[in-house]
C-alpha cells in the first residue's frame, strides 16, 4: 500500500499528491499535458501552487499510470468520464476528488465511475479544504465517503498525517450532494457581499441552505445528517465564506454588476458551481431547491440577483 497515483495536476491534486508523499507514499502525479508535466517535473514547482516545492517522492508525467495501489481522481467533474474512461481496469481502490454534477447526465460522481468501473471499490474524498492549506501541511479535516469500510479504511490509512485527519462516512449520497451545491450556494453568497447585501443576509442563504441540501440527500437515499458534517456545512462555511473560493469570488464578481462570461473569460481555473448549478436542479426535479434554482435561473441570465432576493424572501410564511 505504498503507490498512490493521482490523476490531475491542478492545484487540489497537486496537493493531494503532496499530502500523500508526506504520508509516506511513492506518488505519481498525472497531468493531462506532456509539456506541463515535463516543466513541473524539472521545476518542482506547479504554477497552480506557486512557491511550494513537489518532495522527491513525486513523480510527474503525462501518461496515465498502468498500475498503483490506490488513484486519486482529481479531474473536474465536466471531464472525469473521459479520464476515468482512460484508467486500466483492475481492482485498485479509487478515490474520487471532484465535486459536482455531470451536465449532461445529473449523475453525481461516483455514478459515472460505476458506469465505467462497475463493481471495483470506490469512494469520494471531500469537505472542506483549500488546496495551498493542506499543501503548506496546515491543519485540516475531510471525509471519506463509500459505503465499502475496507476502501474508506485503505484511502484513509494512506493519506492521514498528524496535519490532515481524515473520517469514515458510510453516506456517499449525502457527501457527494453536499460537495455539489456547495458551489451553487457559494456563487448565491458571493453574489450577496459583491452587491452590498450585508452579512445577515448571507448567514440567512448558508442556512436556509442547508435545508435544501438535507431535503435533496434524503430522497435520493442519503442520511440528513451528512449535511451537518465536514462534507456539508463544513465545505459550505468554508465555500461561502473564505476569499480563495472560486465560486465565491465569481458570485462576488456577479454581485458588483459584472458579465459572467466576462468573468469566466478572464480565468484559467474551473469554477464548478457554474455547469454545477443547472444539473443540480435537474437532478432535484420536484425537491424543493428555491436557493439553488435561482442561482441557475441566474446564471442563465433568466432573472436578476435583485429579483431572485425579492422572489425568495417573498416566499409563503411557514415555520423553519
């Protein structure tokens, strides 16, 4: 159990990779580009995370690695069946490390690898974590989610240090729907600060929102109380809240009055919640997700920031 390969060098992978080399693991880091991987191999240095030096027990290359002992998938959602379409198929555990919803099919993450992969063991690594934190070896915490213990356990085992504790949870449901609509709701609270809409204002969206996200994970089979872990309100604090958050910073961007395809032009970087946000909606179908809707409906250009604020808080009166 020394081998850990992870697929996709930006920077959650990246530090993914640094966080397993620090546990003791041989890594191979894959990078869709040759060239960029070649540079980051030479350099020791990934410009996703300037100033932080690769150990010497990574390995960065760019063809995909035949065999290892455990794969952390770290592709964006959008691409991760075209990459995991691409990984050998044989028994080695897989982590998936991406958040969101597939567009063109509303399957969360783990549902498109068992369409690939069916049967081999798998489980999603999420919560709330910025990548150049746990990069640096600052204090952090996330979850493992699957409901197969000897795969949580494996994964867990091999990436826990004194800096990064890990937790088993046995709702991968409830984890992956709280990684998804973290980045809706982030673009909601982003939007609210960039417009001068105040901090009540985002307190009340964050936890209105949580019962959004408990309604959706329990028909779809997870458990209401993953949204109060790590994997919901954990990563949606820490979403909404902190400044190194992509889809806050685009909401922000939003609220001040500017185009999103402007902002999203202007960046090299995913901001997942953006082809999140419809798929999420569509795959709720009669949950009710007015939050989330409305960033959708938003996102679309179908209705306004001061709108979507004016419909939800004219909303029918009923108790929380």
């Amino acid at each position: 159990m020394n081998d850990v390969a992870v697929i996709g060098a930006g920077a959650w992978g990246t530090a993914l990779a640094i966080q397993a080399a620090r546990a003791g693991r041989q890594v191979t880091l894959w990078a869709r580009d040759p060239t960029n991987a070649a540079s980051i191999e030479q350099s020791r240095i990934n410009p996703r995370l300037p100033g932080i030096r690769l150990p010497g027990t990574i390995r960065v290359t760019g063809q995909l690695p035949a065999t290892a002992d455990a794969i952390l998938l770290a592709v964006p959602m959008q691409h991760l069946r075209g990459i995991a379409a691409q990984l050998a198929r044989d028994a080695s555990p897989i982590a998936i490390c991406a958040k969101g919803v597939e567009a063109a099919t509303s399957r969360f993450p783990l549902e498109v690898l068992a369409e690939l992969h069916p049967g081999r063991p798998s489980a999603v690594l999420t919560g709330p974590n910025f990548a150049h934190e746990v990069a640096e070896g600052m204090p952090a915490a996330a979850v493992i989610a699957s409901t197969d213990l000897a795969c949580r356990d494996r994964i867990g085992a091999m990436l826990t240090t004194a800096s990064f504790r890990l937790y088993g949870n046995d709702d991968p449901v409830g984890a992956q729907i709280g990684g998804a609509a973290k980045n809706v709701i982030a673009i909601a609270a982003g939007a609210i600060i960039g417009a001068g809409l105040g901090e009540n204002a985002r307190a009340a969206l964050i936890t209105r929102s949580l019962a959004e996200l408990g309604r959706l994970t329990v028909s779809l089979g997870g458990r209401a109380e993953t949204v109060m872990g790590l994997s919901g309100l954990g990563d949606l604090l820490l979403t909404c809240t902190g400044a190194a958050s992509r889809n806050f910073s685009l909401g922000l961007a939003l609220g001040r009055g500017e185009r999103l395809a402007d902002i999203l032009a202007g960046r090299s970087t995913v901001t997942e919640g953006v082809m999140t946000a419809p798929a999420l909606v569509a795959r709720a179908a009669c949950v009710d997700m007015p939050i989330c809707a409305a960033v959708a409906a938003m996102l679309a250009g179908q209705t306004t920031l001061a709108q979507a604020m004016a419909d939800l808080l004219a909303r029918p009166r009923r108790d929380e």
